[in-house]
C-alpha cells in the first residue's frame, strides 16, 4: 500500500481534527502518501482529494469542527455513485481509506470495500456514543463536559426563584448523553430512550423530592426519550405539580467546542491505530478502544451489536439522586 | 445611621455576591454595622437578618447566585406585610437599606421607603440589562458572554451538515442580550422585541445570504420578540426555505456562571458607591454607571424611564451581517 | 457497622465533594451514620466531626476544593496524637472510616487501622495521578484539561512574534500530567521524571523542527524533571538555540476548576464502592477503578508499587511531535 | 480612495480578527477594494498582499490570534525599508492604510505617513491597555479574565493547605491588567509598576491580614513591578513571614483564547470607525472609544500621551481588600 484516503462524514465532532492529525502523521511515519477526502462522499465523487503533508495538519489538534468538513450526499447510496467513487480511488492511486464518522459512514464506507476492492478501517467519531465496538466514540467526552457545564450554571441560579429545570441533551435513540450528565451533573431525574419511566411516575417522585426538603431539581431529558422532547415533558409535569418549570434546549451547542484532552487522546491513539491496522492488511473494521486497548471490530457489527448503557451509572443514579 | 441591611430580591444575576461583599466591607470601613436580609422581602417579614461582619463576604466575589438567596414574596404588596416588615427593621435598628435586584425590587423598596421611613439606596442587579439610569446592570456582561460561548459552539459545527441555526436568549420585551450577542456572536440575524421584522422579510434575507455563497446561518432571537418563540419561527422559517433548521434555547444558563471581571468591577463599584450614597443621607435612589461616573437616579425613574438600545450596535449589525 | 466517618486529607483535588457526597448518600441509603472529620487529621484530633444528612451534600457534586477542608497536621505521626485519634473515634461512636487523598492519607490511615481496630478504606484523590491500584485518581482529568486550555491558548499566540513556550505543569517525582498535557495538546517536547533527555538532546530536536520549517514549539515540562524548572530549562535551551524563550508556570491553578464529568462520576463510583467495601467488612484497602472494574488493593501496595506511565502514549508522542 | 490596505502588527491580541472583519465588511459596504498585508510591515516589503472578500473574513469573529499574523520586522526602521514598502503599496494602487496593533504598530505607521504619501489610520490592539486615546484596548477584556480564571481557580483551593499565592500577570511598564484583575479577583494585594510599594510594606499587610484570621492571601504581580518578578518577591516574601508560598506565572496564555463580547464589539465598532475615518479624509490618527463613543487621536499622541490608571480602582482596593 503506498497512498491512503481519509475522510470524514455524518454529522461532526469534537476530536476529529485530532483524529485526521494522527492519520496523516501515522501514515507519512511509515512512507505512505495521505490525500484527504472534502466533504466526506461528496469529495470521493467530485475527486476533491488535496494530497496531505505534515503541515497540513500543524495546529488543529485544538480545533473542533474538521478541516476536511462533512457533507450529506445521496448519490454514494446509488450504484452509480459508488462506481464513480471507486474509480476515482483508482485514478488517484489510493489503495486504503480511513473512514471518521459514525453508523451511516461506516454503512458508506462498507457498500465501497464491498463492491471497490478498496480497503477500509473506520474510525468512531459521533457525539453520541452509540456505536458498538469502542468505550466511547471521538466527541462524547466533549459533549458530556459541555452540557454539564450550562446544567452547572442552572444549577447557580436553582437556589433562587424557579423550582423546576428540564435540560434537552442530544441524544435521538440512545441515552449515553442523558445518563453521563446526569449523574457527573447530580440531576434529581433522568429519561433516556432506553428506559420506560411515565411522566406520573416522574411526577411522584419529583413530589417526594420536594417534600423532603428539596429546594429545586433538574430533570435531564435526551431529545428521543419516548415521552417526547423537554417542552412537552415540561409541560406536562408543571400541570401536574402545579408548579412553573424552565426548560434548556441545548441542540449542537454539545457539537461544538474544543475537545477534552480524553477525546483528543483517544483521537490520536485510534487515527494511528487504523493507519497500523491498513498497513498490516486488515480491512472493514473499525478501530476501537475497549478496557484500554486497541480492539478491531468488523465493520457491520459496530451497527447490527447493540452497545449497552454502564449498568453502574444506572445504579449510581438510583443511591445519588435521592 | 449606625446600622443598614442589605438584601438580593428578584431573579438572581452573576456579580451580586460581588455587591454584596463591597457593601459589607465599605460599610464595615465606614464603622457602620450590617445585616444581611435572607431570601429577600420575604427574610424582612420572617425577621431573618443575621449580623454580616468581614469573614462573612470571604471567598464570594467569584461566585455566581446570591449568598443571600431570593425568593418571591406577595406580602410585600398589601399594607399589612409592609407594616411589618418595617417594624421589624425599626426593633432591628435597621435606619438605611441597600436593595440589590431590578425593576420589582425597586418597586417594593420604594413602597417601604415612602411608607416606614427607612432610607433606601438600589443597585442594579439584572442580567437583562432593562434598567434606566445606568450602562450597565450588573450580570449583563457574564449573561452576553455566555450566551456568546454557546453561539461560538453552534458556529463551530456550522459549516459542516446543518446550515440554519436559531438560538433563543433571555429578554422578554428588551433585546439588549440578543443584540450585543448578535454582533458579538457575528449572527446573521438579530430579531428583538423593538424592531419588527417579520418573518417573510427574515426569510427573503436568508434567501439572499444563502444566494452569495453562505453555507450556514445563525439567527438570535429575543425570547420575548413578536413573532414568537424560537421554535415557533424556526418551524415557520423552515418551511418558507424548505430546509431543515435547528433550535437552541438556552434558558436559565444565562443566568449562571462565575461573573465576568467588568461584571465585578461594576458590581463592586456599586456596592461602595451605595454604601456612600446612604452615608450621605441620599435616599430613593438607584447608583449606576453612566459614561464610566457613578450616577444617582431617583428610583421610580429606573422604571418609568425607558433605556435605549446602543444605536451604534444596531448600524453595526445592517455592516457586519452582510 | 453503625456509624462511619469520612475525611479528606493532603492537597485537594477536584471532585472531593462528588466523593463526599457518593459516602454520605451511600451509607444513609444502607441505614449508616454519617460524620464529616474536618481539616483532615486535625478534625479528628480536635473531635471536629459533625453528623452529615442528605442536606449537608446538596449542590456540591459541582464544586472544586473540599467541604471538609484540608490542613497539614503533624501531631498525628506521634504515637500520641494517633491514640487521641483514636479515642475520640470511640467515644463518637465511629466504626469505619473513608479516607479521601492521596499516599499521606493513605500512610496516616493505614497507621490509625493497625492501632486503633478501625477500619479504613482509601478512596484515590490527587491531582497527579501517582498512586498505584486506580487508571486514574479523582482530579487527574480535571488537572489535565486545565492544563490543556492553557497550552491551546499559548498555541492561539504562538504562530504570531515568539517561538518557543515553555509550560510547567504539576508533578514533583511522576510525569502523568506532562504526559497527558503534551500528547493531547500537540507539543513538540515533554520532559518528564522518569526519562532521561538532556537540553543538548532537546535543543537538536527542536532545532531539527523549526528546520522543517515549524514556526514555533512548545515544550511541557514536569516541574520535577531532574533537569530542573521550565524556567532553568528555558534559559539554557534559549541560550543554545539563540532565541527568545516565553514560560509559563501553571502552578495551583491546576488544582482548581469544576470537576470534570469523568472526575465526578469516578469520584461517585469511588465514593459508593467504599461505603460498600466497608459494609462487607473490608479494611485497609483503596478502591480503584482499573479497564472499568472497581477494584480493591492494599492500601500498602497503593504507595509501594509504583504505577506505570501510559507506554502507548511514549510512542504516541514520537509519532505525532514529528 | 478605492483600494485600502489591513495589516496587524507587534504582539497579537484576542479580537484582532474581528476588528480585520469589520474593516473589510465596512470596506466593501462602501465600495472600496480591500488587501490584507500578511505578517505586519514584514508583508508590505515581500508584497504580500492578497485581496480580501467578504468570504475572507466568514467565521473568524470568535477566533484568536489574527488570520493576517504579525512578524517583527527592523527592515521598516530603515528608510530603503521604508521606500519600498511605499513604493509596493502604490503600485498595487492602497491609498489608505489600517494598522492594527500597539505602539510600535502606530509609529511604524506614523513614518510611513509622513514619508510616503499613505493616509493612515490606526487601530489600538493589545493585551496591555497601555495606549492613550481609548479607554480600553482590543484584547484587554480578554486578558482580564483569562487572568481571573486562574485566581479563581487558585482561590477554589486556597482554603485548603497552602496559605500564600503569587500570580505574575502581564504588564512591563503599566499595572492595567495587574489592577483590574486584581480588584475583579479579591486579591489582598497588587504590585504594580506605578506605585512604589516596597517588599517589607508587603509583608506586614499581610501579617494583619493573617492576623485578623484570613487563611490565605493572593497576591497580583505586573511583570514589570519595580520590585522585580513574581518569584522574586515570593521568595523574600515567603522568608520574612516564614511561611511557604506558591507562585503562578500566566505569561502567554493571557494573549490567547477567545475573545469576549466586549472585545469583539469594540473591535467592530473601531474597524467601522477606521473605514469611516479614512473615507472621510482623516490621517494619521487612531479611532478609539472614550466614554461610549468614537474619538480620533493624533496618532503621536497615542504615545506621547500617558494614559492613567482608573483612580477609582486604586480606592476599591483600599476599601475591599481588607
């Protein structure tokens, strides 16, 4: 193998800078020449692959968004698309490609090893945490640290006037989000997609709350939780207590930011792990880090696997939040 | 005067530990004694006052809420809870009071004051910066920089998938947050309570930014502007475009935070400046900053009074949004 | 056991308080009696040991430092003072004890376990990372990432006049936080305890770098590298390499700040995993986290091994400083 | 006029993008051409001028630094330096210049000016607020509290074991950022260049301040004080009160980090002013803001001229730092 792709796509995080850094630098170490794919697909059909050298990469370790930006782009679901794809792989010489993103890159980036003879290792990147195969995916640390600091500033102020908090984290079919802010944050409640709690049930024990005392409480909602996003909850709960509540939306406020040292760490670490994992021949997997080691999971399986929630915190909710 | 209280009252603002603390130390210096009054009127009526001596403001003037806490208090408006909470003030030995807060603040120490004879001297303490006689009230600096870092997060995701961002900040009928953040934030477009724009020409302005290249906008909208919430405009703005949008509310965030430095400053100023103000048998008067001078305002014109947005902001804004 | 007593001992650390919160409402929740030991050792001489209910905890998970404080307290490595201790433990009814902090602590509580019949279990809080039997000690990660925004900001200035930066960050004999610090903040060089570079060899390196074509470097340095301060180091390797030098010295600032959500949900899983560990009859033990699993280790063994630096971040480091 | 030129020159500061922003948006709005002189005076020589847009400018209002970097260059201190860069800006057709910067940045220009023809306008930009004609600087606000953060982070574990802390702030020859943060941090002391507190002095304040019962004291040091640096001081400190002390040195952080609200909006007002000023036949002179609104300054004067110190922060601290 002597040029390789990176690439990242889907919707951005925090870290993948960091990631595409470790790429290029992990590569050009072994000889290898590194051209970076614009806008995610976009760029494969459009050939928008500048080669890549070591300055390239100087000072974006900090920065969050990623240099080589992300776009959506239907056509690589055609075959057509992905033939395009392919052949513009070949004309450019680009034998491998390290795919940065989350479930639908990985779906992309599996359909053109599949019908391309390309070798493809994925790096997890998603704010949301969702994908089997790593601990945490590139962006979640930033994401929890960043939502937990506005539940922080609620929180300053929930001694005062207001009683009642809802906090909407991202979060559309996984609660990984909710559950870590929650308990890093001391929230009174958390509802996550994942569990079935009622708003009556809420309302009880937000009741039991208050009168043992407590002044005020933050409910942390992720935004898929089946009884509907914050406003409605809100809503509904404020009739029933017959109290006013104040209701935070961050949205891709939790997108943004410089990323933690952790992401950036498991950024580097990952970016050249998939450039050893391409060097050594493997292909369709993803790199991930799981206990603290590097560990290659097939492709398909980081979606068909589901990725469980830390029993533990589930428990801590419960003795923490009484 | 040998003894004054002190008391927070309203929603709280970063920086009123700060007046609190300079209100302690000037008087203190001044040889007089203090009181602090607990969760506002409310502490008045309840007599819950306790001795404030040096130790008691150590270690605070970082810490956003108010020490003092506040609470809403509707004894405050009939004559009876009046009567008593200026009797009780007279067994306390309480001849002057230092009123921390806005508006409603204001309003109750001026009814005191009238009705009990006890000199009263207010400091502007309010994130949403709606009060006249002063630059500044103190918490606007910290509220527009938060708000401001979130703006800067939404940014830093914005050239990637999404392209239409609207984020919601505090102000129900003054757009002093959204139009600083706006300019600050570099926001596309600003929609206050005290211009109106409706959501037709926002639309046809988008158009138009979308037409010269932009890849994403971000919009700031006043919680209390006219045409509704963020979500509300989002959805109809939405629809006009026939793209997909997404919404940021930030709540009570705003509301919290370690202050800012010029919040601080201001706050310290104030709180000596206030303390001065009684000393000097000044009373129904609010001290604020004007043009870098402390300046004494006759109470009731801090709300009868209407402050105006800076011009030069709005001018800013129609140059630097293009 | 009935009753237990927690303290805190040594430098603090963020993410105490989220530790003394998880004790406290941990044993109340199986029924135990809680007491804070305040100042550490000094508390337990003087019998400064309030009773600690679900109130006493609330609105701390957030804060830095420790609600119980810290001193230095020498009378308790006279056999002496320990006896006191000890007596005063009886007296108060005090069966179990927590004991927050780092090798002191540990060496302190270990001796009051062997001479008094209590039991003691450890729980890891130090900012430097060194004690053995935990991945990571509660405040390490928060230390990193207020290490990290300084770099960031160093690197915002340093494309600009000067060249060269030098930042001391914490850590007297061990190398974790200039480890962790240099790799996430893409430093050109890390000096650290445990390896043996000298200037001559850091001067080359860094002359082969602006060679390349860097405009500027930074250097981490442990403060305890045995080639002495970043201020000694940077006069030597300006001399050397005929040019300005700029440092920074971080000093306690690293011990402060908001616990991370990593730090506050360690400390919480720390904090119920001690209160369970003495439950079931354990003593003189710390608990630690290792690859995710709560882990109990002698509290001997946590200052007689010694903890290894992270060796995939060694290589990491060679890799991307190119 | 219809071609201008932008440069940024010396030390960079937090809000130099965003006052390059407005001059080129305010530009264009007006119908001048724009060119960006890269790396200051080093840029006029090489010629290296592209022309900017408005696309030039999209997303750098948050960001620190300057996107036209700076350099030092002796070659303008000559007069061929200076023929050749009159002689490179009137064969690209720049009638009218923007200088970004301090000082020298102004005296530069001012010669410039005089020998060539060119009508200058500057902008003040630095950290130190030590520039005649304005009541702040661009990049001030962000360097106060990025200086305050760390204090409070220092102050976050003051309480605990260590009792006295130094903190080195900016400030060769002006105490602007050393008082300011000192009064918005709580520090018991400030050395600054401009009063002539001595050592001993020093030492018997905080004698009283430890006698009265405080538990610990931070101390602000200009690092210019003529009482030499930080470490210095806490040495003869720490050996006349026979205690330990702690020293921070911030150096270069304080000029990175993005800028605040404050910064950016008086950057956009100036830029507009610059553009403003230049269109309508105004020299040599620096546009600044003075008490809310827009002053031009003889350029030498700037200089000449020293600006003092906020005499009512001197008292604050007298009062507050009891």
């Amino acid at each position: 193998m002597e040029k390789i792709g990176v690439l990242t796509s889907g919707g951005d995080a925090p870290g993948m800078n960091a990631a595409i850094r470790a790429v290029v630098r992990a590569a050009l170490a072994r000889g290898l020449h590194v051209v970076g794919i614009r806008r995610g697909y976009a760029g494969l059909l459009a050939k928008d692959m500048p080669r890549l050298g070591l300055k390239s990469v100087t000072n974006i370790v900090q920065r969050s968004g990623t240099v080589l930006e992300t776009r959506r782009c239907q056509e690589m679901y055609t075959p057509e698309g992905r033939a395009r794809a392919i052949e513009n792989l070949r004309e450019e010489g680009v034998e491998g490609l390290v795919a940065i993103g989350g479930d639908g890159t990985f779906r992309g980036a599996t359909l053109l090893a599949a019908e391309g003879g390309i070798k493809v290792v994925g790096i997890p990147g998603t704010i949301d945490n969702d994908i089997y195969g790593t601990d945490a995916t590139i962006g979640f640390d930033t994401a929890v640290n960043t939502a937990l600091e506005a539940i922080d500033k609620i929180r300053d102020t929930a001694e005062s006037l207001e009683r009642l908090f809802f906090v909407e984290v991202m979060g559309r079919t996984r609660g990984f989000i909710a559950l870590h802010v929650g308990v890093a944050g001391g929230a009174e409640q958390i509802l996550i997609p994942e569990s079935e709690e009622d708003v009556d049930e809420l309302c009880r024990s937000l009741e039991r709350s208050f009168g043992r005392g407590k002044r005020s409480a933050i409910v942390v909602v992720a935004e898929g939780d089946e009884a509907g996003g914050a406003i409605g909850i809100a809503r509904r709960v404020a009739s029933c207590l017959k109290t006013e509540s104040r209701v935070c939306i961050l949205g891709h406020v939790q997108r943004g930011g410089s990323p933690t040292a952790r992401d950036r760490i498991l950024a580097s670490k990952l970016g050249v792990a998939a450039v050893a994992a391409l060097a050594e021949g493997r292909d369709g997997c993803m790199v991930g880090e799981v206990e603290g080691r590097i560990v290659h999971t097939p492709l398909h399986e980081t979606w068909e696997k589901t990725k469980e929630l830390d029993p533990s915190l589930l428990d801590l909710m419960k003795v923490l939040a009484t």
